[in-house]
C-alpha cells in the first residue's frame, strides 16, 4: 500500500470512479488527446495523482499535469511527474515540471514518502517535435527530462520501461 497525505490523496484516479477529468482509469492519465499509462504487475503498486487543478489549484502558478507513485515488489518507491502536451510547446511543459518540482506539495511528499532524486522521473508526452529542438531542449533543462513523442491516433506509452 503507498499511504498519501488525505490532501493528495483525494486528488488519486479510482479503477470504478474517475474524480478528475484527466483520469481515465487508475493507471492512466489524458488531457486534451494526449494520453500516458502505467501498467503494474502481480505485488506492485501504484496511485496516480492529478496535480493541475486539484493538488495545485493556484491558476498564477505553472504545474504539471499529474504523477504516478509506483512501489516495485522490493518495495522501493518511485516517482514519475508527467506533463502531457498535444503541441510542440515543450519549453513550456518544461517550466512546468520545474515549477512542480520547487512547489511544497510536490517537495513534501517526496520527503513523506521518502523517494530519493534518483527514484524521481520527470515526463512530458508531446506530439513529434523536431529532433534538433529536443536535443537542445535535453542540454537546457537542469533537470533529467524523459520526452516521450505520441501522435494522437497511437496507442499510450507505458511509463513502467522508465524504471
């Protein structure tokens, strides 16, 4: 079990109820077409948590879209936040994955629940982008940024292979 501050935890996605427009399920996070999943095995497990509009709700402040908490077998935790962007507005989605990282809710919890830096995954799901604006973008950013590309008609990556 990852046991969440009441807070946050009133900002997971549910299997039966999804309590936020950007749940699909409890493993699956979408917002406007674009769409990233993370599928557990047998004695792992997982919260996926809204962070723009429910756990951040200050509209001044630059967010990201949500996070999955993923705890393996050996019961080691990790943290995957995700900003999903169906554009080429990857400096943008990068801001915010930053601004999420400086914010008290996002540093809390990684204290809380004891995710150390290296267990901390940061994620943006865009459209196809130029490769000559991603690998400048990769040199840029200070913080370790796994860009996934996904056109809208394709199926959702699986964030579990980031592990």
């Amino acid at each position: 079990m990852i046991e969440l501050p009441h807070e946050i935890e009133k900002c997971t996605c549910t299997k039966n109820k999804t309590s936020h427009k950007s749940c699909q399920n409890d493993h699956t996070l979408i917002e406007r077409g674009q769409a990233v999943t993370f599928k557990v095995r047998k004695n792992e497990k997982l919260k996926t948590i809204v962070i723009d509009d429910c756990v951040m709700k200050n509209k001044s402040s630059k967010r990201c879209d949500g996070m999955f908490i993923f705890k393996n077998k050996k019961s080691t935790l990790y943290s995957f936040l995700v900003e999903l962007k169906n554009s080429s507005e990857i400096e943008k989605a990068v801001l915010q994955l930053s601004e999420t990282t400086k914010s008290i809710q996002y540093t809390g919890l990684m204290e809380k629940l004891k995710i150390c830096e290296r267990n901390q995954k940061f994620v943006i799901v865009s459209s196809p982008i130029n490769k000559f604006k991603l690998e400048k973008i990769r040199k840029e950013c200070n913080i370790g940024i796994i860009i996934v590309m996904r056109k809208a008609t394709e199926p959702y990556h699986n964030l579990r292979k980031y592990i």
